[in-house]
C-alpha cells in the first residue's frame, strides 16, 4: 500500500469537470476519486485555484451600461 | 438592549387621610413624611435602572390635580445645586417633587370642608400624558425602531382614602381607557372597591398592606418590574376581587340592581325612563321585578361571574364575596 | 359591565445581549471589584449594564438587612423562567455582587451599601464629579460645541482607518490613539511603516457607534494593566463619566494622578474636552517606577464630559448625526436625548429592487464606509447613488467583511421610508449577497495523504476503522479501497501500518 501526500479538493460535479479540463492542459491531478472529489499535488493549489477562478469568471457576465 | 419603560404615578394627597394614617392609634402608624421617603427612594430606582427611563408624577389633593414631576418637561427653573455625592436625576426628581407637595399643600391652607380628593383627575390627566409622549414620539421618527420609544406604559396609583361612590363612573371610564390602551394600572391602598376593579381590568395589581412601614420592599418586588420580568419572577397579585358597582341614580354602592338592557347603566329602584338612553320600561315588567327581588344576603352565592382566582398570592385578609350586578334585564 | 380583561399572555422575552464590559469585570479579582464597589457611582453605572432580570434582583435585595433564604427567591421564580433565573444570579455571582450559594441570597456588603447610597445620596466619596467654579472670565462649552468637537474626533479616528491614511482628510489621530489601533488588532503595518486597515478593522467600521467606543475602551483597560494604571481608577474614573451632566464643567482636583493621566488619552477619544493651556506653561514630572523625568503639559483645571461619555451606559445615541437637522431637543436639563431626535436621523440608506442605493448624506465617513461594498455612481451635495455591483460586493468579501455584516449594516441605517417594506431589505437582493458570499466557498481544500493500494479489504478495513477512531479521515471508499487522511494524523496511521506490516 501506498501513502502519497496532497490536498482533497471538495466541490461540486461541475467544478471538477472544469479542474479535469484544465488538467488536461497543466497536469496537478493525482488521483480523481468521486464525482465530488479529487486529489492534487499539493504546491499547485494556489495556482489551481486562481486559474479555477479565472474559468469561472468567464461565465459571469454583467451590465456595465446605465 | 431591552425598551425603556414608562412609570405614571398618582398619590393621593388628602391631608385629612395622611393625618388620620400617622394616627398613633393605627397598628401600623405611616406619616406622609416616611411614606413620601421610602417613595422617593422608589422613584430613584425606576430612574435607575435604566438611563431612558421616564416617571411623571401627579398628586391628587382636595378639589384639584396637578403634575408634580415630569421628565420630559421641566416644571421649575431652579435646579438644585450640584453636588459629587449625588447623582443630578435622582436629586431633581427628590426636590422637585418635595418642593412642589410642600407648595401645594401649603397652598391649601384652612378649610372650613374638605372637597374630595380628585383622584380621578390625576388619573385622567396620567392617561392624557402617556398618549401625548408615546404618539408624539411616533408622529415624528416615522415607525423607526427608535431605542427611545416607550413600552409597557405603568400606572401606579397609592392612595389612603377610602372610595368615593360619586367618582365610580368617571373611574371606570378613565380604566376602560387605559384597558384600551393596554396599559397597566398597579394599585396600592386601603379597601377600595373601584380601584381593584380597575387593577384587575388592566392586568395590574393591587395590593393593600398592612405592614404600612414595608412600603419601599413592597414596591420594589410588586411594581418595578417591567411586564415582559414578570413572566420570570411573579409579582403578587389580589385574589378576590370585589366586583361590586354604584347605582347611576343616587352613587350608592349595590350589590343587587337593576340594568338597562340597551346601555347598560345600573339602578338600584326601579325607574319607568333609563336615565342614560331615555329608553321607557313598560310598567308591568318593573313590578314582577321589584317583587322577585331577593333579600340580599352575603353568603348567599350567586350565579354569574366566577370568583377571579388569579395567582395565589399570601394576602392576609378576604374581600366579600364578590357578587355580579345587575341580573334583571329590562324590556 | 366589567369587560373581559386584556389577556396579555404572549408577550416574549426581549433578547438580552450581555454587555460586553462584563466578561472583562468577570475575570478580575474579588478583591479590585471590591474596591470598585466602594464608589456609588461605579456600582450605579455597573447596575446599568446588567441585565433586566439581574436588576430585579438586586433591587429586591437591596433594602433587606439580613440575607435571605435562597428557598424564598426561588418560590418567586416561574417554571419557564427558572432557566433564565438561574443565569443571572450566575452573572450576579461571577461579579461578586451576590456569592453564589444555594442556602442564602444576600448582597455583598460594600455594594449594597454603595448601591443605596447612589439612590438615596449621601456618602463623602465625590463620586459623582466635582463640579468646578462657575468661570466667568471664560466662555465654558455649551451642548453643540461639546458634540461638535465629540464628533469630529470620533470621525477622525475613523475616516483614518478607513482610508489608511490616504484619505483627503489631513488629520491624524494622536499617537496614543494609533498605538491603540495597532493593538487591538484593527490596523497593523502591513508594508513598512503605513498603518493599513484589518479585516476585523473593516468588521469594526459597520458596527454601531456604541459597540465601536466600548470596543476601543476595552482595549484600553486592557492596555491600562501593562502601564501600571491602577485598573479601579481607569474603571472608576470611566463610570463617572457615565454619570455626569452633559454640558457642565467639573474640577479636575479631587482626581487621582492616574485619572489626570487618563485625561488626555480620552480627549483625543473625544470622551472629554478641556481647553487648551498655553505651551509655555509646563511642568516637571518624576515617575518613580520608570525612572524619567518627564515634561507634561499643564493642561486646564477643568473638564466637561460630551455625549460619547454620557452615554457610556445608556442606549441613546452616543452621536448626533453630522446631517441632523437640528432636532427637537426639550429643555432638558440632564442632557438625557429628547424623544424626537436619535433614531430618524440615523436611516439614510433606500435600497431598492435594482441594487440600486440612495443614500443621503453628506458625511465623508459613512460615504467612506458605503464605499467599502458599494460603486459608487454620483454624488450631490445631500445624496449619494451608488449600486450593488458584484465586483464591488467581492472586494468587500475578499476583504474579510462578512454577508451578514453588509446585511445588518443596511438594516440598521435603513430610511424611515424603507420600514414600510416587509421584509425591510428585498428578498432577493439579500439572497444575491448571500450567493456571492458562497461562489467564494465553491471549492474546499484539505491538505493530507492518500492511502491506497491495500493488499486486502480486511487490511482496508482494519487501519480504516483504526483511523476511525483518530477521527482523522475525510473521505474514503471501499469499492477503490483507499481514504484520505489529515495531515496532523499521517504520523498516528503511518506508525500503526509499520507496526502491522513489521508483525505480520
């Protein structure tokens, strides 16, 4: 059996479908557990999340007139 | 924080009764100025409680009633000198209201007859006050939750006299306004039978003492709490009350009478027109009545009201029982 | 005749808040609250910030000369308040006014004795403040003046924080006060020397005047402890204060050298205003327990307390708000708040349906404040517009400002108009802060170890349910055969599967 070290990532399905996409491009995932969780290498966390914020805020949009 | 309070008190200022109740001859001797004392050291503590808290004081003297203390109006121009022993409130409310009662009694000077003591237009004037500050205040902050808004409006009302039959009608109307209003009247005195009607019909209290000199002990555990405190610590309250009435037509005090069905006025003989509402009785109804009138008897139980067993508080004597007016209906 | 009598049965028990002064009352020595109590007016303050059951109590206490049954108390106590009872005499003990016991109830002596003395009046302790000698040389300082100057030194210290020093307000607040900041955790320099505001800064900002100054007090008296500042003085000298007569003047004779000291710190708090002496007047100071000789400004005989100190113990509004329109203030004497003033000018904020916010004011701080969470879109000379933005509603977030801070700040100083809607803030509106305030918490993170490839499932099972019970496990599987583990229990775990696999 093995022991390997890293950070659980809880969120929801969509987010994690969105952390594989981005995998496939910069890999940082160890181990893809259930459709709530994954595994990832522990120093990528901070860049991980970042650029899971940048995704998302692709999706909001907002009205800057008026 | 919780809301500040309100605390009308009317005292009863006779000074043939304050003589008679300093009699030696008493069991309990109480002198107005003891009695003005311990007071005193009441009306501090409500202020002390909470620094919002306001009082307004009248006293009811021989054909008269005026406002001895207000906090929202100042009634003199000299304020009393401060000192670093004392703190300003307290001090003011002390010496405005001694100087005031010293004033007024002294105004009263030598009387050949004694007016009765106008205990009903201190109460009435008591009402007129507590709606002019609690729809003032919310006239102008709109419906704000202004922490100075006043709840629970008290009334508190000490008297030594006994009832007067003629002031039973404008009584019951002045409680019936404040039960409107939800106010809460406390009473403390000697056997007055209108006056524990009128603590029951608000919600108060009303307790006689005998132990005359345990007044200040008495006040504080029974009257200085708020109503929302007592669902936590009980307060006393009367046990029986008595619920007779006084006829319309001559203010004696009846057990036993007769009631016009259309408004409701009492009479103790019968009368062929309601004083009240001109409402004409035919002839043969009031003779049946009269006849069937029982002897009136005060163990003979009666139907009607129940007895009003509120919380059983240690009260060391009993009213008679309390009997319902006015069964016969006319018309 | 008589009428059925209004049942008044559903009246609830209004939510009492302990103040928070008395855990820090709590924690001290039986004997510095003893010394506390000698003084009428500490114990009258103190009984003010009690609770109202608490007061009742002490109340039907206070005139008996002999202790009291505890039995006797309790028979007055309802069934559904016991609950309630039991916690204020709790509070009454923690504060040694009344020791706890289960035979008799009983005031402490010096307390009650006190007690009776505020209420009565009497004792020779010039608790109360000594007022000075009319001056008639001088002009004293009036009501406005007082809340004039009250204002802008609260306002100072504020509008600092908020703009970190930045602001287009040249006015710095004392060192003293700075020092305070740093200390209790609303500033810190970030970036060299510059003071930069907190998160619990930023929480600080949106509470009321009242829980703002009692929070910088407590700092305070926890300061007073390591400058050697007798903590009864400090205390004392503050419930005083609590007691005086706004507007008058009083001596600084009868004050101890601590209470002098303390002087200044409360002027640049805007608590007290004493006028200026002029430099050239300074005197000589030895302090013993330092070893320095100091100069100290001689500053006036005098001093008069403002609003923010009157109302230390009272839920009057500490401040007048800069855009009152004068208010109608009865001829009061005490300086107790009239009845028509306070509240409607503390609403100023109308949020509608559109995100849209209008708040009328022309005050730098609280448009500094609204700043903090709002875009800000025109100002005018009595109004200002802004919106609920998203990016402006996370920056607050990111800042550390909570939902519900944001929430109950635009409660609070909603307008008089906006209490006709039920709720006061639109429904969705607060529901959209809340969601914004959640896409932040979208992903959760956890370091720790994976544990897999296990030889069997009873091996699974074994150091799974060994894991168990170090409750260190945050996710697991059986149909994969392998957990995740925190990080503080990887070295428990580890040892136990060495001691398994070394054994077997």
């Amino acid at each position: 059996m093995r022991a390997i070290k890293g950070v659980l990532l809880t969120c929801d399905s969509a987010v994690k479908q969105i952390l594989l996409t981005m995998n496939e491009k910069d890999p940082f995932v160890i181990e893809d557990l259930d459709d709530y969780h994954l595994v990832i290498k522990a120093d990528e966390e901070y860049r991980v999340r970042r650029e899971l914020e940048a995704e998302l805020e692709k999706n909001t949009y907002s009205l800057e007139a008026n | 924080m919780e809301k500040a309070s309100h605390l009308s008190v009317i005292v009863d200022l006779s000074p043939t009764q304050w003589h008679l109740s300093a009699q030696a001859s008493n069991q309990y001797p109480l002198s107005i100025e003891t009695f003005l004392s311990q007071l005193l050291a009441f009306l501090n503590a409500h202020i002390a409680s909470k620094h919002e808290n306001t009082l307004v004081v009248f006293g009811a003297l021989p054909g008269k009633s005026v406002m001895l203390y207000s906090s929202t109006e100042l009634l003199t121009d000299d304020m009393p000198p401060l000192d670093a022993n004392s703190y300003l409130p307290f001090k003011l409310v002390d010496s405005t209201v001694v100087r005031r009662i010293m004033d007024e009694l002294d105004a009263i000077g030598k009387l050949e007859e004694e007016p009765p003591c106008a205990l009903v237009g201190a109460v009435t004037k008591a009402l007129c006050y507590i709606n002019r500050i609690t729809h003032h205040s919310s006239t102008t902050t709109g419906v704000a939750e202004d922490p100075t808004t006043l709840h629970d409006p008290r009334i508190l009302i000490l008297s030594v006299s006994p009832d007067l039959s003629s002031s039973y009608i404008p009584i019951m109307n002045a409680i019936f306004s404040a039960q409107k209003l939800a106010y809460v009247c406390k009473v403390y005195g000697p056997d007055t039978v209108f006056l524990q009607q009128a603590a029951h019909l608000t919600n108060g209290s009303y307790i006689y003492l005998e132990r005359r000199d345990a007044l200040l002990q008495n006040l504080i555990m029974s009257f200085l709490s708020p109503p929302f405190i007592r669902k936590i610590l009980a307060v006393p309250k009367q046990d029986k009350i008595d619920f007779r009435a006084a006829c319309f037509c001559h203010k004696n005090i009846v057990d036993v009478g007769f009631v016009c069905s259309v408004c409701l006025s009492i009479f103790c003989q019968p009368l062929p027109v309601c004083s009240t509402c001109r409402t004409k009785f035919p002839i043969n109804t009031l003779k049946r009545l009269n006849a069937a009138r029982p002897a009136i008897t005060p163990a003979s139980s009666r139907m009607g009201v129940p007895l009003a067993n509120l919380n059983n508080a240690t009260m060391p004597r009993s009213t008679s029982t309390p009997v319902p007016n006015g069964m016969s209906n006319l018309r | 005749m008589p009428v059925q009598s209004l049942q008044n049965t559903d009246v609830i028990l209004p939510q009492h808040t302990p103040h928070p002064l008395l855990p820090f009352l709590q924690s001290q020595s039986q004997n510095t609250l003893t010394r506390l109590y000698q003084r009428p007016s500490s114990c009258l303050s103190i009984f003010r910030l009690l609770g109202p059951i608490e007061r009742q109590l002490i109340m039907n206490l206070l005139w008996l000369e002999s202790a009291i049954p505890a039995a006797t108390m309790s028979a007055w106590v309802m069934p559904e308040g016991k609950q309630a009872y039991d916690e204020a005499l709790a509070v009454m003990a923690g504060l040694h006014i009344a020791p706890n016991s289960t035979v008799k109830l009983a005031l402490n002596l010096t307390f009650k004795s006190s007690l009776r003395q505020a209420i009565t009046g009497g004792g020779n302790t010039g608790s109360f403040g000594t007022p000075a000698d009319k001056d008639y040389k001088r002009q004293s300082a009036n009501i406005e003046n007082l809340d004039a100057y009250a204002l802008e030194r609260w306002e100072t210290i504020l509008h600092y924080m908020v703009s970190s020093g930045q602001g287009q307000n040249p006015a710095k607040p004392s060192q003293g006060v700075l020092y305070l900041l740093q200390r209790s955790g609303l500033m810190n320099t970030a970036h060299g020397a510059i003071l930069q505001i907190t998160s619990s800064g930023f929480q600080f900002l949106l509470h009321s005047p009242h829980d703002q100054l009692w929070n910088l007090l407590l700092q305070y008296l926890h300061m007073a402890e390591e400058r050697q500042m007798d903590l009864v003085e400090v205390l004392s000298f503050l419930f005083m204060l609590s007691t005086m007569d706004l507007g008058r003047e009083y001596s600084t004779e009868p004050l101890s050298e601590t209470q002098k000291a303390m002087l200044e710190d409360l002027r640049d708090y805007g608590l007290v205003w004493q006028r200026k002496v002029g430099s050239h007047s300074i005197l000589l100071r030895w302090v013993p327990s330092i070893n320095v000789l100091y100069y100290l400004q001689a500053s006036s005989k005098r001093f008069s307390p403002t609003r923010l100190a009157t109302t230390l113990t009272s839920s009057s509004p500490p401040l007048p708000s800069s855009h009152s329109t004068g208010g109608s203030r009865a001829a009061d004497a005490t300086g107790t708040v009239a009845l028509s003033s306070g509240a409607a000018q503390q609403g100023f904020i109308v949020l509608e349906t559109n995100y849209r916010i209008y708040a009328y004011t022309d005050n730098p701080l609280q448009t500094a404040v609204l700043n903090l969470f709002i875009t800000m879109k025109y100002r005018f000379p009595n109004l200002v517009v802004g919106m609920l933005t998203r990016e402006s509603v996370r920056k607050a977030l990111s800042n550390g400002i909570s939902a519900d801070q944001i929430i109950s700040y635009l409660t609070t100083h909603a307008h008089p108009q906006m209490r006709k809607n039920n709720p006061l803030l639109p429904v969705t509106v607060q529901d959209q802060i809340r969601l914004w305030e959640l896409e932040r918490n979208r992903l959760k993170s956890a370091e720790g170890y994976l544990y897999k490839d296990f030889a069997s499932q009873a091996d699974y099972e074994y150091v799974l349910a060994y894991a168990k019970q170090l409750d260190v496990v945050l996710w697991e599987s059986a149909i994969k055969r392998c957990f995740f583990g925190t990080l503080e229990g990887h070295s428990n775990v580890r040892g136990f599967i060495e001691r398994r696999t070394g054994a077997a």
